[in-house]
C-alpha cells in the first residue's frame, strides 16, 4: 500500500513538473511526500519480525 502510495505520488509530481512552473511548490511537496513515504516504508520494513 504504501508503495502504491510512493508511486502515485512520484507520478504527480512528474506529472506537474512538466506541466507548468507556476506549481513547483506543490510539485516540491509531493517530492517530499514521496520521499517520507519511502523512509517510512523502510523503516516499518525494518521493524516488523
């Protein structure tokens, strides 16, 4: 779930990044998204026994 949750994220942002300049801060945040979706998901990798 979580990786199909990265991967939307990451495609809205390509998505927005080729659209249009003037959304770069949204495009930023959903970079961010993603990557914290990435770490979070590694994390919880790690964890679970």
């Amino acid at each position: 779930m979580l990786w199909a949750l990265c991967a939307i994220f990451l495609g809205l942002w390509l998505i927005s990044m080729a659209v249009s300049v003037t959304m770069g801060g949204f495009a930023h945040l959903l970079l961010v998204a993603a990557i914290a979706v990435i770490l979070f998901a590694a994390w919880q990798s790690r964890t679970t026994v």
